[in-house]
C-alpha cells in the first residue's frame, strides 16, 4: 500500500509578496553549481521535451529537464504531490506542476496580513509532469501540457521566482561589493554590466536585498556583538596600541561602545586641540547612534579620533564616552570642543572637560533663527541682513553687544523668550565672543558632518555594528592615503610663488601646500591695503589698516617690534593659525624679511608628525597587504578575463573554451584537499608572482 502525502502547504512561499519571498536553499554549494550548469547544458543542447515514457536516473534530472522546458515555453514550476513507499518511506512518485496550479484556502485569504494581501497567482493551472520510480529509474508518468493561462517570451520568464537565483559566483561578487559599502542598487548596476544586461543576470534587486538579508540573519545568530568583540580582541593582539572599551549591562547585553586605533590616538597628540561631534547620524541596523570624534589635520584634512556606539543620547552616556575617550586619548583635554546644541552633551562636556572650551556649532543655531522668528522674516525684510551683519560682522564683544541691542529694540523682540535664552549662551556661538579660542578655522561641526557623509560609502541603516567595524576601518584606510598622497605632493613639488617677498619663500618651504596657499592668498591680498601709524602706546604702535580707497571696515594691528609680537582685531591668527592680511601689510611695511618663528605654528607644517609619541606604539600603520588567498584569486581573475576576451570572438573558439571550462572544473572538484599547500607556501607563491 502506497501511502500519499501532500506537502502543497509546504510550499505556501511561492506566492507570498516579493519581499519574502527569496529562501536560498540549503545545499552543497558545489551541489547546486553543478545543478545550474546541468540547466545551461540542455540549454545549450536544446532541452529534451518531456514526454510519458522518458526516463530519468534521479528525480532532479527531471526537475533539471522539466525546468529549462518550462523556462523555453514561458512558465515555471513547483514540487507539489509527493508519495512514499509505506514500507521504507522512501521516495516513489512526486508530480512537478506549474506554479499557478490550484488555488489559495479560504483559510489564507482570512488570515491578518502586516502587509497588503499579495496579488493572486493561482489559477487553478493542471499543466503538471507526473513521475513515477520504476525499479531504479525514474519514469514521466503523466504529462498535462496545456495551460489556463498566457505564457510569457522566454526573455521575460527568466523574472519569474522560479527560474530566478543568486548563482556561487554572484553571491562572491555580491559579497565583496557588498563589504565595501557598495548598496543593492548599484550592485545590480555592476551584476549587469559582468553578464551582458539586465536580462542576463538570472535575478532581480529584491533577490540580491534578501541574500544579503538572510546573510545578516545568520551572522545575527551567531553573535552580533560577540564578532565585534573578536574583532576588537583580534585588533588589539597586533598592535597593543588598538583601544576600545564595551559597557556591559547586567543580563550580558552589550551598551556604549567606543574603540580608537592607533593611528586615531596618535593622530590626536598632533592634531587634538580642536575636536568637533555629535550624534545626528544614526548608521546601524540597531538605530545606535554613531558619534565620530574628528579634527583637522595639516592638510586641513577631516582626521579621526575615535568613534562610538552608543545605546541612548543621555548625558548619563555622553559621560561613560568622554571619560573613556580622555583615557585612550592619554589623558589630554582638547583646548576647544565643538557640538550641536544638545543639553546632555553640553551637561557631560561641563563635567569631563571643564578647562575645555565648549563650544556650539554656529551652523546649527542659524538653522533655527527663521524657524523661531518666522514672524518677524515675514515681517521686515531687512531683519535678516541686519542680524547676520550683527552675527559675523563685528570683530569686538562691544561692537556686538551694541548692535544686539539696537536689533532688539529696532524689531521689538525684547520679549522673545526664545531669543532671550538664545542670548543668554551667546558666549558659547557668537562669534566675537570666541575669536581668541583657536578653533583651527572651524566654526561649525561640519567636520563631523562631512566624515558622516563620507561614512555613507561604507555603511547604511541595515549595517550590523560588527560590520560596521570592518567598514570603519576601511574608512580610515582610505583616509590614511589621503593624507600620505598630500604629504607626498608636498614634499616632491614646489608651489608657484605670486610676490617677490622673502617670508613668501619663508613658508612655501615648511608648510604643506593647503596652509601655504591659505597664507599665500592673505599675502598676495594685503597689497591691496593701506596702514597708517595711528597712536604709540609704550614700545606697542597701534596701526590702522584698510581697503584701498576705504575707510570702513578698518583693522587695528598693534605691533610690539622688540619682542616681535603682533595682533589684529580680527583675530584671523588666533581663530585660524595663519596671519591675516592686515598684519602681513604692517610687517611688509616695517620691513619684516621673515615671519616671526611662533607665528608659523607647527600643526600647519610638513612636519607637524615628526614628533614622536612614546606611549602609542607604531603611530603609523601602513595600509594590510591582503592576504595571499586574495591576491592569487585577483591573479587568477586576470588571467581568466584574458581568454573570456578572446571567446567572444567566433562560435569556435566559445565552444573550446566554454568545454575546456567545464573540463577544468570537474577535475579541480575530484582534487584531493590534502594536496593543497600550507597557507606558508602559499603567502610564498604569492610574493614571488610578478602578477600580484
């Protein structure tokens, strides 16, 4: 007695929506490439038309042979009765149908969908091919060849879910496009440029977005934060300088998380005066604030600190990480920390950071002035030339504070509760209050901003934090070339010189070229103004600088010439670093050859990193050399795109290498593991290749 058993139920995902619909089947990788090119061979071969009396050695040879039929004629198909011996149990019928065979339950229309109900697919199809196991050989036993429904061209079957998959080799490429932050979209892009169009690839977008789902599925549940730690753990043994520091909870979950590399820590103690961040960018998958800590460095380049994970935005957080932060940083509290406007941020700072300039990114106060005083924009408007003129224009706390108030009276805003607090921290955003806080030109956050725009190449919001590792370290690569392709520009050229002045010759030959042509610029532009002795005060004379044919604005530089000290009331030295425009005209005409020593600050120079720092080991860290097994795949992917070049050209010379192919894999399947060299022959064979 046979007994039936119907697995249709088992089968309910062929028609759920498309977003869950991709389930990768589990085989044998090889299993499964052998199963895809046995589909290409009777392809090629011109698929055999099924037929009652056919005979199969295994039933995936049938599946195999009823598959490209229904791929040629324009439908696809599905297991759906199977039938086992009541003797053994084992397998000896199992009918293959077309996919829109039967009709959905009464059941299945009534259940609750999240999403909206998934358009019907079943039409009550009886296309089917029957099999049946005679003796050991699988024999067509039914053969329906109608069907209820159109079929398609067999350019548009292969968008069908069942004749579409990931093949081995776009799930390779899928992966390493994937780990450089490459997002589904453009994969595809690169998917259908590798097979010759779209309509090569053999899967569509939301095939490649659930492959890498069901990939982060998996790695979910081996650990999440276990790998991250690993990869800390890992980090740390190469080079003991690697920082990092992991809050646990009291049922084991991971909290705040905060990590610096060396070459972060190193960088700091040249470069740590001025730090800017903030946690507006949310990057991972468990929606973890991601807060960078960034500067700038001597090619006023976007340099990093350290970064961190944190579980909330608390100033209870903020705390654990600056503390942590000062303890990989040595220590040492920068001169100016610059944030966003957050009151738990600015809670912690006052705590950790006391001695540390605190101050508020301009950008983002600015933003909220017409959100806040939208009446008065609508109102008059000349309200919003005159409170940027109030804002950037005046140079001296005095200067502001008078015009503040005839702005306030002028627009009658005496009484705005939210200017009012606004004015109560100006001290913290106003620029007059804070030009003699070196700031390193920076007035905003926007250096954190911009490393969160240059992190979107690397991760996106579905970025588990044990990847997001990964990719914040290929981030600081790319970073670390940047800067080596500045310093290497800097010391193998000569900029071009625009004046005939000594001190231009001066700082052409120690700064890098950014901060050489910063201070070439304020050169070049102090010949267009004028500076007359104004008053003596002691050994000070007090001159006063302006445009050419102008008397407004002017500038009051003081000059101390024994002690060769120098200042002007725009700050432009404190704020920036690089002397303005309106002392470099007073020093031309004294008859100052050179630029006093301590005003061609080191931070600025080529060898702003010269100094070396005792407690981080290697401070420098030449970008890995990948491993061998990678550089003999590229290798080996040259020399296989050099004869897919030459295959294209005849039928003839297809064929050959299309077999001799198949020859070559066949044979590499059957090789014994255990002939493979060890991973030292191999880092060998990979340094002596003239390819790698």
């Amino acid at each position: 007695m046979i007994e039936d058993i119907d697995v249709d139920d088992s089968l309910v995902i062929e028609d759920l929506d498309v977003d869950d619909s991709l389930v990768i089947e589990d085989v044998d990788v090889d299993d499964e490439m052998i199963e895809d090119q046995n589909d290409r061979n009777l392809l090629r071969n011109g698929p055999l038309e099924p037929c009652i009396g056919l005979e199969f050695d295994e039933v995936e040879d049938a599946r195999t042979c009823y598959n490209a039929y229904a791929r040629k004629k324009g439908f696809s198909i599905r297991k759906n009765h199977t039938r086992l011996s009541k003797e053994d149990k084992s397998l000896i019928a199992v009918d293959f149908v077309c996919s829109r065979q039967g009709f959905r339950s009464k059941i299945y229309h009534k259940k609750t969908h999240i999403k909206s109900k998934p358009a019907k697919t079943r039409v009550g199809c009886k296309a089917l091919m029957g099999l049946k196991k005679v003796g050991l050989r699988w024999t067509i036993s039914k053969f329906v060849v109608q069907h209820n429904h159109e079929l398609l061209s067999p350019k548009s079957t292969r968008f069908l879910r069942g004749h579409r998959e990931v093949t081995s080799a776009q799930r390779s490429l899928i992966d390493t496009l994937n780990d450089s932050g490459v997002p589904p979209r453009k994969i595809m892009s690169v998917l259908s440029k590798e097979c010759g169009g779209d309509y090569n690839i053999g899967c569509i977008g939301k095939d490649v977005e659930n492959y890498l789902g069901n990939k982060r599925r998996v790695l979910i549940g081996k650990g999440d934060a276990q790998r991250m730690y690993n990869y800390f753990m890992e980090s740390q043994c190469k080079n003991p300088s690697f920082f990092f520091s992991i809050e646990v909870d009291e049922n084991g979950c991971m909290g705040n998380c905060f990590w610096a590399d060396a070459r972060s820590r190193a960088a700091y103690q040249y470069f740590g005066d001025v730090v800017t961040f903030d946690a507006t960018y949310l990057t991972n998958r468990y929606r973890m604030p991601f807060v960078p800590f960034t500067g700038v460095n001597h090619h006023h380049q976007s340099v990093m600190f350290g970064c961190a994970l944190l579980v909330n935005e608390t100033a209870e957080s903020y705390t654990w990480l600056l503390k942590t932060w000062l303890k990989a940083m040595l220590g040492r509290a920068p001169f100016t920390i610059i944030t966003d406007d957050d009151k738990a941020m600015g809670k912690a700072i006052a705590k950790v950071l006391p001695n540390t300039t605190h101050r508020l990114c301009l950008w983002h106060i600015l933003q909220k002035v017409p959100e806040y005083l939208a009446h008065i924009y609508n109102k008059y408007s000349s309200f919003q030339l005159d409170f940027n003129h109030c804002i950037h224009s005046t140079l001296t706390i005095e200067e502001f504070e008078t015009e503040w108030g005839e702005l306030v009276g002028k627009y009658e805003l005496g009484e705005n509760d939210w200017l009012k607090k606004l004015y109560m921290r100006r001290a913290k955003w106003v620029p007059a209050y804070l030009r003699n806080s070196f700031c390193a030109g920076m007035s905003t956050t926007q250096r954190s901003e911009s490393i969160n725009k240059f992190f979107k190449d690397y991760v996106r919001s579905s970025t588990m934090v044990s990847d997001f590792v990964h990719q914040y370290e290929k981030a600081l690569d790319a970073r670390y070339i940047k800067e080596k392709e500045k310093d290497v520009r800097t010391k193998t050229s000569r900029p071009i010189l625009k004046t005939c002045y000594k001190m231009e010759v001066q700082v052409a030959s120690v700064y890098t070229r950014k901060s050489f042509l910063m201070f070439q610029e304020e050169l070049f532009n102090s010949q267009k103004y004028t500076s007359s002795k104004h008053r003596e005060e002691g050994g000070t004379k007090i001159y006063m600088v302006a445009h050419h044919g102008r008397e407004n604005p002017f500038y009051e530089v003081k000059l101390e010439i024994i002690e060769k000290k120098v200042t002007c009331t725009c700050r432009m030295f404190e704020f920036v670093g690089i002397l303005c425009r309106h002392i470099l005209q007073v020093l031309l005409k004294k008859s100052f050859e050179d630029i006093p020593q301590q005003y061609v600050l080191e931070r600025w120079t080529i060898n702003a990193k010269s100094r070396i720092i005792h407690d981080i080991s290697s401070d420098e860290i030449e970008v890995g050399r990948q491993n061998s097994s990678i550089l003999l795949k590229n290798s080996l992917k040259l020399e296989f795109d050099n004869v897919v070049e030459l295959g294209p050209h005849s039928k003839k010379k297809y064929e050959h290498i299309s077999i001799a192919l198949q020859k070559l894999r066949n044979e590499l399947m059957t090789m014994d593991d255990d002939c493979e060299k060890d991973i030292e022959e191999v880092d060998d064979v990979g340094k002596d290749d003239p390819n790698l």
